[in-house]
C-alpha cells in the first residue's frame, strides 16, 4: 500500500497537490493508495477535493502519530517546525498513514505550496504496487 504524505500551506491549491503527487508516483513508480494529512489540515475542502481528482481516499493522521514518526524523517524545515510544530510533515504523515512497518519509498518533494513524500508498509515488500 503506497501512502502519499502531503504538506501543505493553508491557501494551498487542490491542483497543486494533484500535479505534485502524480509526479511523485511517477518518479517513484508506484500506484497510489491513499493521501495522508495532518490533523491540523483536517478536515479540508481543498485536500477533500484533491482526494477526489486522485480517486482515493484521505487518512488524517493523529498529532501523536505524527510525533512518533519525525525521528525516522530524512527531511527537516525550520519553517514548518516554527509554524505547525513538525519538522516533518509530509514524510511523517506518509510513514504514519503507511502503518507501524512503514518506510519511505520518496523522500519529500516540493511543489507549489505543497510537500509530499510516498511510504509503503514493509511488510509489502514482496507485493506488486
């Protein structure tokens, strides 16, 4: 199951995060599954209606979640730590919505307003994505 993790700025455009994420599949090579949020973006007329041009489904991701995994994220922002209190975004939600066994598959890309990384359960190693 691949995971796109997304950050984003309030004023973000759904579009935005439609051209982003399909770039990032792309790159990786992987079938997306799912989009995961922070909870503090959650619930989101922009993102819902991104969810729904990409044809899957949104995982809000818990702050605790989102806690628990910035350790394992290869990419820091100052910004985004001074402003939502991660250092992480994307790269936290994607590992939290891929589940305990998570990985990166996509280390964060940037867009316009807009981060996303892509995480997979390693327990989908030998699976086709």
């Amino acid at each position: 199951m691949i995971i796109a993790g997304i950050g984003c700025r309030p004023d973000a455009a759904a579009e935005a995060v439609v051209r982003l994420v399909r770039r990032s599949t792309g790159v990786a090579g992987q079938k997306l599954d799912a989009i995961a949020v922070p909870y503090f973006r959650y619930p989101n007329a922009m993102l819902a209606l991104a969810s729904k041009q990409l044809g899957v489904e949104i995982i809000c991701i818990s702050a605790n979640a989102l806690a628990a995994r910035q350790a394992e994220c290869p990419t820091r922002s100052e910004l985004a730590l001074r402003k939502t209190g991660y250092a992480s975004v994307a790269e936290g939600c994607a590992l939290a919505g891929a589940g305990t066994n998570s990985v990166l598959v996509l280390h964060r890309q940037d867009g316009d307003g807009v981060t996303c990384a892509l995480a997979k359960c390693a327990t989908d190693e030998g699976k086709k994505s």
